[in-house]
C-alpha cells in the first residue's frame, strides 16, 4: 500500500499556522508525508520568520498557493481577504492537487484543513479525497458553527446574515459557558459588510464542511472544554500542541523572536514579571499605547512588553516621554517573544493578554493567571472561560470613553496577584498535563486514533 500523503491548509493567520504546524509535527513523526500549504504572502513571512528552526525534515513540504489579492493589498482587511480567498483559491487548489498526483507514489489521500476554511470541502469532494478539518480556536466557537440551525430556529440570529436578534446570552448546553451573542465572531469584525463575509464563507461554510467531514480534530482537551466534547463527540480533543521541549522549537511565527528577554528574565526574583502581550493582530490607538505604557510604570513591577513593530497604520507606536529612561532595567520591550519559553520561565507571575487561543492554552499549560483583555472574535470565548469557568484569571474593564484607564491596570494587577487565582491556574495545569499529546493519555490517544485513520489512506 503506499504511503498516506496528507494536505494541510491553514486560515492565513499566525494563531491558525503554529498549532497545524505543531499538529503537522505530529503526523510526520509518525511517518506521514505532508504537503503544508500556505498562501503566497504567509510562505514568504514563515520562511523568513523560521529559517534557524529544523522543523520540516525529509517527510514535510512547504508549498504556497497565491490568495487572490494584489502584493499591495492590506491582508488586515479581513472581509477582503476572506472573499477573495472563496473566490480565488480553490481553483488553485485544485491544480496544486492534480500537480501533485501526477506521481501515483506521491497522491494525496486526505485534505486537513482549518474548520475556517470551509470551502475546501468543494475541492475534497470533487477531487475524491478524504477531508478532516482541524479546530485552532477553543471549540466553543466551533460548537456555535455546529449550532447554527439552533439559533436561527431559536430567532437568536437573523437566518441570511447572521445579524443578532436577541440582546441575551447564549448556553449551548449547561456545561458549556454563556456566550453574548454580540461577541460572535462574525459580529464583531467591525462593520456590517465584513460581518456578512465572515458569516457566509467562514461559518456558514464551515458548517457544512464540519457536517460532512470524517473527522475533525481539535487543538484542545477534555478538561479544557468538557462540555463541547459531550455535546459534539464527533469532534476529538488532541491538544495542547505545544513545542515540548527546547530542541523542539515552536514553529509557525511570522516575526523574528528575540531571544534576549529570555537572559533578562534569568535576572528577575520568582513571579516578579507581568508578561505583556497581544498576539498577532490586536491594535491600540496611540492613546490606550500610552494608558497602557503608564499603567504597567504604576504596578512598580518589573514587566516583559511585546511590542510588534509597525501596527497602528504602518507606524510604531510612541511611548511618553521619558518614559524608556524611567522604567530601565525594571522592564524589557521586544518585537517578538518565544512565548512558551518566556510562560515556562519561573520569574512570570502573570499574563496580560488578549486571550488568544494559543496564548490561552500556552497560559493555562504553564500554570500562569491572566490579565484579560479581549479584542476580538473568539477572544471574548476565552476571556469567559479564564474568568469564570477555570477562574484563573481577571478582566481589564474599559471606562465610560473606551480606555482601560491605568488605574484600572494597577487595580487589576494587585487584584490577580493577592487571591486564589495563582493556585487555581497551577491546578488547572495539573488536570491540562495529564491530557496533553506528550502524555499518553486522553489527547494522545485521539491523536493516535486520527493518525492511524491517516494511514488507512
């Protein structure tokens, strides 16, 4: 029998690339040959990003499909790229497939591809492959694609363009958390025509490509979400996917890390640093850079600040004044962190995040409590999750102008940093482990079950 030949395709966004990467790790561990697809403009930032990581080996290839938009486009107009990807690639798509099986040895014999790129279901289909579908946020969202018909029929959202109906939140089953309609990732991308985009290609898609796929696999863990796995057993659980040691990097970064934070950090007493970062995509205006700069001066503690370069309008920020001579030694300001490295390291005492899902469960598989600050699509899940289910975690509150005031920041830190929540997060790290791919138990376990069906070819 020859040999399973696996294409994967992530959504073009870093917090989508690193945990398929680290799940592609997986597969071509056990033997698989993957074909790794990117867009034309994420190839080119990942392959510069990741040219002193080792992580492809013999088994893995890195390709790239172009995604429709002009090389001057703005990829930060999500409605944009999310219609021109539909329209555009799957066509390509297709001829990198048909390219590809030209070497009867080399056929692809599954498609594994982001949930949130639903339209790859019209390509597996007319290519006759097998398609699995991989979830990179917390499933709660994808449990809210699956249950589309529920809040149409339940007049939650309007059945052609998702517009929200009802200003009341949402249980999709006693064990899972209460979702404010208004936070769901096709409503709040910022304006009506980006919402309907997203809601047509990304959800209402999705859902159909999750209903007909064979698998979908999910980087998550029982004890994580425990309630969406009993809802949707069809959805299996094969996370944390996290680089498990030093030797084995994280991959999937699309900025250079800096690795000096970490030899600062060696210098730093125990749990004395408030690590401070935003993902991929946040932006503040130049007036919250600033609330934000003088409220971490006003905690008196030292702090490691992740400040990428170039995101407000193709400008860098600009701190206050004086303010790099004032804080000195006390803190450190990178472009880019080795995040597991800088969350693994004993003088973190909390994370001031945006509550990404990667940010989320690197976090929570450290044993660090959060400092929430959602902006956007499911980060606003997450942020539910950490305050109120895990409890390992507080909300940073915007004022009556939109601000998180400093004050509210220097309250926030000594509010996380004088209660339970630090046991809580070491406890919730405990149950996580026990979980997790490396582990050999109830994650790896589902890894394993994919992989041998990966095989099956």
């Amino acid at each position: 029998m020859k040999n399973a030949h696996i294409l994967v395709i992530p959504y073009p966004a870093q917090g989508h690339v690193m945990p398929l990467m680290e799940a592609t790790r997986c597969f071509t561990s056990n033997g698989l040959k993957v074909t790794f697809v990117n867009t034309e403009f994420i190839h080119k930032r990942l392959t510069h990003a990741c040219l002193d990581i080792d992580c492809l080996g013999d088994l893995m290839q890195m390709v790239s499909v172009p995604d429709g938009m002009e090389p001057c486009d703005d990829r930060n107009e999500h409605g944009k790229l999310a219609e021109t990807m539909f329209q555009f690639m799957p066509t390509k798509l297709e001829e990198l497939i048909i390219d590809i099986n030209k070497n009867d040895d080399e056929k692809i014999t599954c498609i594994a591809a982001d949930c949130y790129m639903g339209w790859v279901l019209r390509v597996a289909q007319k290519m006759d492959v097998r398609l699995a579908l991989f979830c990179p946020s917390s499933t709660a969202v994808l449990a809210v694609t699956m249950s589309l018909k529920k809040l149409m029929d339940d007049e939650i959202i309007n059945k052609k363009s998702g517009v929200i109906l009802k200003d009341q939140k949402v249980q999709l089953s006693t064990s899972m958390p209460l979702m404010d309609p208004a936070n769901f990732v096709w409503a709040c991308m910022g304006d009506p025509i980006t919402n309907q985009i997203f809601f047509d290609y990304l959800f209402l898609e999705g859902k159909e490509a999750a209903e007909a796929a064979d698998h979908i696999i999910c980087n998550s863990s029982m004890e994580l979400e425990p309630g969406v796995f009993t809802l949707f057993p069809k959805m299996l659980p094969i996370g944390p996917l996290l680089a498990t040691n030093k030797s084995a990097r994280q991959i999937g970064h699309l900025w250079n890390e800096d690795s000096t934070c970490l030899t600062w950090l060696d210098q730093q007493p125990a749990c004395s640093v408030i690590y401070v970062a935003f993902g991929s995509i946040t932006i503040f205006d130049q007036l919250q850079f600033e609330e934000l700069a003088l409220g971490l001066e006003d905690t008196k503690m030292s702090f490691l600040w992740v400040v990428r370069p170039g995101t407000s309008d193709n400008l860098d920020y600009v701190f206050p004044p004086d303010y790099i001579d004032r804080i000195g030694s006390h803190a450190k300001i990178v472009s880019w962190a080795p995040q597991q490295e800088v969350l693994n390291h004993p003088s973190v005492a909390c994370f001031m995040s945006h509550c990404g899902w990667n940010s989320t469960i690197e976090g929570v598989s450290n044993g660090v409590p959060f400092l929430c600050w959602p902006y956007f699509a499911d980060q606003f899940v997450n942020k539910t999750y950490i305050c109120d289910i895990w409890k390992t975690g507080v909300g940073l509150n915007k004022d009556e102008t939109g601000i998180v005031t400093r004050g509210e920041i220097k309250s926030k830190v000594e509010q996380l940093l004088n209660n339970t929540l630090k046991e809580n997060a070491l406890n919730l790290k405990e149950k996580v482990a026990d979980s997790c791919v490396r582990g050999g138990n109830s994650s790896n376990k589902n890894l394993n079950t994919f992989i041998e069906w990966l095989k099956e070819g």
